[in-house]
C-alpha cells in the first residue's frame, strides 16, 4: 500500500516536471524567434534607413553642383 502510494505520488511528480520542461522549452523557442525577427527588422530597417541616407546625401550633391555651377 505504501510503495503504491509512493510510485503514484513518483509519477505525479514526474509528469509534473516534464510538464514544465515543456512549458520552458516553448517558452524558449519562442523567445528565439521574437529574437530573430526582432534582429531580421532591425537589420532591414537600418539598411532602409542608409539606402535613404545614401539618396538624400545624392540630391543634396546634385543640388549643391547645380548651384554653384548651373545655368544662371
């Protein structure tokens, strides 16, 4: 009767802890994806953000010649 009780309340205890490494282990996938998307945007953002820099610093140089050397 004891080691019966003893070997159900083991199981318990045991579907319990594979329960929770479940749990971290999704949790943890998780978190690596938000991880790389987070990373994925932020790196497309930033080379958005140069590609446009590049184009603004371009218009400002053709402005800039053209002012100083166009047709007046």
């Amino acid at each position: 009767m004891l080691s019966e009780k003893w070997r159900i309340q083991r199981q318990t205890e045991e579907i319990k802890q594979e329960n929770v490494d479940k749990t971290r282990r999704r949790h943890s996938a998780h978190t690596s994806c938000e991880q790389v998307t987070r990373f994925s945007s932020t790196s497309a953002k930033e080379a958005n953000d140069h590609k446009q820099l590049t184009r603004a610093e371009s218009s400002l140089r053709i402005v800039m010649f053209l002012s100083c050397w166009g047709p007046n």
